[in-house]
C-alpha cells in the first residue's frame, strides 16, 4: 500500500495580517443601526414596487367592472 501524502502545508503570508481590534458596545449598536436602516431602505423600496403594481391591478379591476 502506497502511504498517504502529506498535503503541503501553504507558504507563509509576506504581508502580516491587520490586528483584531475588539468593538466596544456601542460601535456594535451602531453598525447594527446602519444595517437596520439598510434593510428598511430595502423593504421601503420594495414596498413602493408593490403599490404601483396594487394600483395598476386596481385600475384594471375598475375597467373590468364598469
């Protein structure tokens, strides 16, 4: 039987990698805020896209109806 091969193991990065710097309580709270209002940016978007389309559908349930 032929011996599994080791995998080599990566070279070694040249560029050192940035620190981990810990986030205080309210840098957290702040980026949770900024994707919260990022969300609803979205929704608000998507719920704009909805209404033209309910108003459209009405529009033609009115011309069906008369």
């Amino acid at each position: 039987m032929n011996a599994p091969k080791t995998p080599d193991k990566p070279a070694p990065d040249t560029t050192a990698r940035k620190a981990w710097v810990p986030k205080t309580p309210v840098d957290v709270v702040l980026e949770q805020i900024g994707k919260q209002e990022k969300r609803v940016a979205g929704l608000q978007k998507e719920l704009d896209t909805e209404k033209v389309l309910l108003g459209k559908l009405q529009k033609a349930k009115a011309a069906l109806e008369a």
